[in-house]
C-alpha cells in the first residue's frame, strides 16, 4: 500500500488518546484505503520497537510488520466482510528483526465520514509458547502412557472430562471428552465414583479407593487416585486422577488361595477327631467341601447348569450396597434362573427376606442404614436360623462384624468371580433341599 498523507491525525489523536493512550495492549489506527497508520499508542511503539514519529503516515507494509503478507491480505478480508474481527491470529516482525505471535482484534469505525480500520494487538508468544510446551508434554506423556495400563485423565469442577489418556473398559476418548461420569454410566452406577471425586473437590485432599467401574457392559476394578487440581490462587479448579485397572491382580489373588489347600485339608481332619457340636461338624465338612474345590476346581459350566435344573425359580435376596456390583451378582443368579430380589440397604434386606422367605441371603455387610451386621442379626432374631446367609466381603472382619460367627453361614470375596458364585449358591441350595 502507497503511503497516505493522513488529514484527520489530530482530529483522531484526541479520542485514541483518552480511549486508548494508556492501555496495555498496542493499539492502531489506519485509514482503510490507503493503510497508512494516523495514531497509535506508546504500548504500540514498544511492541515494534518504532518511534511514533516513525510510524505515523506509513503502512504496515512499508514498515515491515508483516512476515507473511497472506496473513494481512485475509485479516483484511475478513474485516471487510464482517466490519470487524476477534481473536485473529497472526505473526508480527519488530524494528530488531524478531518475530513473535500476536492476536488482534480490530474494526472499522468511520469519522467524517471516512473508514479507519482500529486494531488492538495482544503479544502472546509466550502463551503460545506455553500451549507447544503443554501439547509437546501432553504426547510425550500419551507415549508413555500408551505403553502401560494406566488410565490418566482430568476432569473439571463439574466433573467433565477435559483430557483423557488410556481410556478403559472399550471407551474412546471422544467418547468421554466433554461428559460426566452420570452421562456416560447413569446416575447410580456413577453414584460411588461421584462421591469419591466429589469429596476431594471439596476438601482438597487427594484420595486413594479401589473402585468397581461398568462401561459398555464391561466391568472392571481400578486403583484409582484422585487429586486436586489448582489454579495459581490456589483455588480447587477440577481433579487430576490415575487409575490402575486391578481385576486381572484380583483374580490372580483369589487363585492364589488355592496354595495353602492342602495344609486346610490336614488341620480340618486334626479338628474332625474331637468332639463336635452338629453345627461345628457342618461347618467343618463346608471347610473341607471347599479345600477340595480350592485343589480342584469344578468345571462352572456344569455348575451352572445344575442350578438351572435342580433350583430354577428360587428366590434368593442380595442385599449389596455398591450398585455396579450389585447389578453384578443378580445378573449372574439371574442367568442361573433364580428369582432374585436386588437390596441396597440393611433394612430393606431384612424386609425382604421377611416378606418372601428366600432360599437364600447374600449380604453386604458393609450396607448403609442398619448394616450388613444389624440386617444378619435381625434375621436370625426373627427365627429364620434355617435359611442360609452368606457375607459378601471386600475386606477382612473387624469390630462388631467379627462377632457374627453365630449369625452367618459362608463368605464370598468380593469381586465376586461367576464360578465361585455359582458353587457357593448351589452348594447352600442343595443342602437345604
């Protein structure tokens, strides 16, 4: 563009200066035909490194600030069209001959009935040095991730997910981006995880659960950790969480049992020889039956269909707090073709079993409101000593649930593995036929 001889600098020097003189951000004004700047401000001057003196009645062209003239030829385009622009981002070259990235916002204003086109420049190399850094990071860490089994994501006040890396249980992450745990799973299967999340928002201390997770009809257990996440205030912005999926270790936990086997078997035969009540010799014979399982394992095909034949159409209550799990257990007893009757709370447990007498009780003896200790005596108190009650448990028995040894009568490990179930259930079922 020619160099313009601008007319109305001192009519437009004194409105810049009272809107503009002392912003931060470099602010310039130009006529639109010719291009020639009329003013700009000293936060201007200092981000090209020019005098005032030296810019006024020349172009940007003529000045040089431009690396790439695409970039000034579109930004003038889309002024044109629209009257204005926001957030345009471009690179700008100063009097030194170094380049850096700026974002501008400029409009078309008219005086006396001439167009000047009036942009605010904001410097931000440095911010975007910072995003490249972040971005660099962020892959660096996907590669790593990507090679382990860690789940990594980030999730805001609202418990959004805004990065994830390892999606689990057959997610993506386009899937998760931009929802909530509520959204993706529901509201009750969520209803645990909330919490947990929920809680160290509000606190600001890092928590450490392991959790059962249902996606897809997929289910898993993970390690997860839960931290907050800052801002430079030190406000609770969102978490920051890792999660280890621990299913497989589980597992492999459970079969581990099967080590000492033999050493059960040989005490259980010690104890056989003295003198026993009829309830410590059934318990005893339980003991051996499943040393002998734990040694070797029955096919659970062959379980399953035995229940199916034998026990179709029994009702069994399962009163378990955590619902991903919950839903679990019935699922599978479900399948085996038992009537199942699903419980979230210790009073509902012992109302149910009341109202249909169940073949069957399995209890969560970490349920809410009465318990999973209080729902087993109230039981047995009600005079059902016969039907048998079995705990499902996530970790050893300690305080007051270590004194049901009179009120129940087996013990599942939770997770629950489907063919341990399935043994437990029929066992019980075919001793009370």
């Amino acid at each position: 563009m020619d160099e313009h001889d601008s007319s109305h600098t001192s009519s437009l020097t004194g409105w810049l200066a009272t809107a503009a003189g002392t912003a931060h951000v470099a602010v310039g004004v130009s006529s639109l035909a010719s291009g020639a700047f009329v003013e700009v401000n000293d936060a201007f001057c200092r981000l090209f490194g020019y005098d005032r003196r030296e810019i006024i009645g020349r172009t940007s062209a003529k000045l040089g600030l431009w690396p790439e003239d695409q970039q000034r030829e579109r930004l003038l385009e889309l002024v044109r069209q629209r009257g204005g622009v926001a957030g345009f981002e471009a690179r700008y070259r100063n009097r030194q001959g170094e380049v850096g990235d700026l974002e501008i916002s400029a409009r078309i204003v008219e005086r006396d009935g001439e167009p000047f086109l009036i942009g605010f420049l904001t410097e931000v190399s440095d911010r975007r040095e910072l995003v490249e850094g972040l971005r660099d990071a962020q892959s660096r860490l996907g590669v790593v991730l990507r090679s382990s089994n860690m789940l990594v994501f980030r999730q805001d006040r609202e418990l959004r997910y805004t990065w994830v890396a390892n999606p689990a249980l057959g997610a993506s992450e386009g899937e998760l981006i931009g929802r909530s745990d509520v959204e993706i799973m529901g509201a009750e299967a969520a209803a645990p995880l909330v919490a947990i999340k929920r809680r160290v928002l509000e606190s600001g201390w890092p928590e450490r659960r392991d959790v059962w997770v249902a996606h897809d009809g997929r289910l898993g257990c993970f390690d997860l950790v839960v931290e907050p996440e800052r801002d430079a205030a030190g406000r609770v912005v969102g978490i920051v969480c890792a999660a280890l999926d621990i299913t497989q270790r589980l597992c492999e936990h459970q079969s581990a049992l099967r080590a000492p086997a033999h050493a059960i078997q040989g005490l259980a035969a010690l104890i056989g020889r003295e003198a026993l009540t009829a309830r410590q010799a059934q318990r005893l014979h339980r003991i051996e039956l499943e040393a002998r399982r734990l040694i070797a394992p029955d096919n659970p095909l062959p379980t399953l269909e035995r229940l199916r034949e034998r026990h179709a159409g029994e009702r069994v209550v399962v009163a378990e707090h955590e619902p991903v799990m919950r839903e679990l257990v019935c699922a599978l007893l479900e399948r085996a073709g038992l009537a199942v009757t699903p419980a979230r709370t210790g009073v509902e447990a012992f109302s149910y079993t009341l109202q249909q007498e169940p073949a069957l009780l399995l209890l969560d003896l970490e349920l809410p409101q009465r318990g999973g200790v209080a729902a087993a005596r109230a039981v047995r108190t009600a005079a059902l000593r016969q039907m048998p009650i079995i705990a499902l448990l996530s970790a050893p028995v300690t305080g007051a649930a270590a004194d049901l040894d009179a009120d129940l009568d087996d013990v599942i490990d939770k997770p629950v593995a489907a063919d341990r179930l399935y043994e437990k259930v029929l066992a019980w079922l075919e001793a009370g036929r």
